[in-house]
C-alpha cells in the first residue's frame, strides 16, 4: 500500500521566460502504475500502485535505495516498458511505446558514447538524415554550448575526461529539444567537485530550455540542490512514500542554497523518509 505525504511549501520556480529556442514543456501523470515480472517463485512485484504527476518544466528528484524500482519506473515513463497495471500519460494521452518528445539519459555514458565518432558526429547522430544539413549543424553546436564543449567538437570521446564524456551524453539528449528529459544517475560517477560542475551547468541549460525532467539518484543531497520536488521511493514492492516540494530560491549556489533552513529542512525530512529507524 502506497504511504504517500507531502511537506507543504511553495514549488520553487526558475525565473525568467523561455525564449525562441525553448521548448513547449510538457506534463507527466501516473495513475495506480504497478509492474510485475514472473519469477520462479509465482509473480515479483517491482512497482505498487505509483501515482503521481508533474508540471511543466517541472524538476523531479526520485531517490531510493537499491532494488526499489527507480529504474524501472524511469524506463516506464519513457514508455520503454509497459505497467502491468494502471496508466501512464503525458500531455493527457497514455503512453503505449516511446514518445518521441521523451529523451532518456542512462547512466552508463561510456558505453552509449560510439568511439567512432567525434564529438560533434556524436551528437549529430540521433539527426542525421532527418533534418537539413545546415539545421543539424546548428542543433549540434547549440547543444554543444549549452554543455560547453562548443571547442572540441573535432575529439573523440577516449580524449575527454569523465566529465566531457558526461557533457558528450547530455548534449546527445539536449539536440533532440526533448520536452522532457528523464535521466538515470546522471552524475553518480563522478568525482564530487565534477558532480558539482555539472549540476550547475545542468541548472543553467534547463533555465534556456525549461524541459521537465525526473531524474533518479542515490545522491539526496543532489536530489534536494536539483528539483523542484523530491520524491522517495520505498519497498520493495516501490510506492512512492514521500513527497517533499523544494521551496529554494533560484538560481541555486552549492554553498548558499545548502545553508538555507529549508535545504536543512527538506533533508531531515528526506533523510529520516529514507531511513526511518535513525535518530
């Protein structure tokens, strides 16, 4: 059974408005989503009756510990995998397959990265033979600078760093313009001052293109400095047993906005959802 609550607080917003090259931001909502698998010992249940929704533009945090289906829930909402009950929808229709406004960002970067090809062929891939050559051109150096890699668009990934590589990956996903945007761990292999790098880019790049974006991470810290509102997820079976609305002010700073009483506040919270036995 779901044990849903919700700290009350306003949603933080960036401020600002979109201009001629964002996009149109759409609205996730689940509906009783539960998925199971068979197993050798009758059904397994890896999802329970998950409901919730999120706004345009909207920034979402789910964060869990391992083997509570935050994966899962993530390939559900690309519409990778189908729930074995209830519905998922965006923009009010029901996802049955992968829409092509979604843009999934997995973890494993090094593998999904094709060595082959150099920076600027990397991102141009998803592209090619689709749009005119001069508008493929301008899509990739558009995301490249988003991502600040406008100046190695000739290098091939085994000359970037982690973080490049990383950079490499979200730039794949941002030349499509998704309209959301989920991601899977994005930053969890990289060293701390990295991690913080690209969490500001991260920031700065929503602030131009004002997607909606889930991500899920083991990072709470990361999860509460990132969103909107922060979910966890619990089981298993997974149900969603926390929601908590961010109310930071924007633009964010890794020292100031983690000194303010409501980051403090939100991570007790968080914390003590996460581990309901510590003091």
């Amino acid at each position: 059974m779901n044990d849903k609550s919700e700290t009350s607080g306003q949603s933080a917003s960036s401020s600002g408005s979109p201009d001629d090259k964002s996009v149109l931001a759409a609205a996730f909502s689940l509906k009783n989503v539960s998925f199971s698998v068979p197993s050798g010992k009758g059904t397994l249940e890896i999802l329970e009756n998950v409901s919730f929704s999120m706004e345009p533009s909207e920034i979402v945090g789910i964060v869990g510990r391992s083997g509570t289906g935050k994966t899962t829930l993530l390939r559900l909402l690309g519409g990778l995998m189908m729930p074995t009950s209830g519905s998922v929808e965006l923009n009010g229709r029901k996802v049955d397959g992968p829409p092509p406004e979604v843009v999934t960002v997995f973890q494993d970067y090094v593998n999904a990265i094709l060595p082959w090809r150099n920076v600027r062929r990397n991102v141009g891939l998803a592209l090619e033979g689709k749009v005119p050559k001069d508008e493929l051109n301008a899509r990739v150096m558009e995301a490249l600078t988003m991502v600040q890699l406008e100046t190695r668009t000739e290098a091939y990934p085994w000359q970037l760093s982690g973080g490049m590589q990383q950079r490499l990956q979200i730039a794949r996903a941002l030349v499509l313009r998704p309209q959301v945007l989920l991601m899977d761990e994005p930053f969890g292999a990289l060293d701390a001052i990295t991690k913080a790098e690209l969490q500001d880019e991260f920031l700065q790049v929503h602030e131009e293109i004002r997607s909606t974006v889930l991500f899920v991470t083991h990072d709470l810290e990361e999860a509460i400095y990132l969103s909107d509102k922060v979910m966890v997820i619990a089981g298993p079976p997974g149900h969603i047993s926390t929601s908590v609305k961010i109310d930071l002010p924007r633009p964010r700073n890794q020292v100031t906005t983690k000194e303010h009483p409501n980051y403090i506040a939100a991570r007790h919270t968080l914390h003590d959802a996460l581990d309901p036995g510590a003091d």
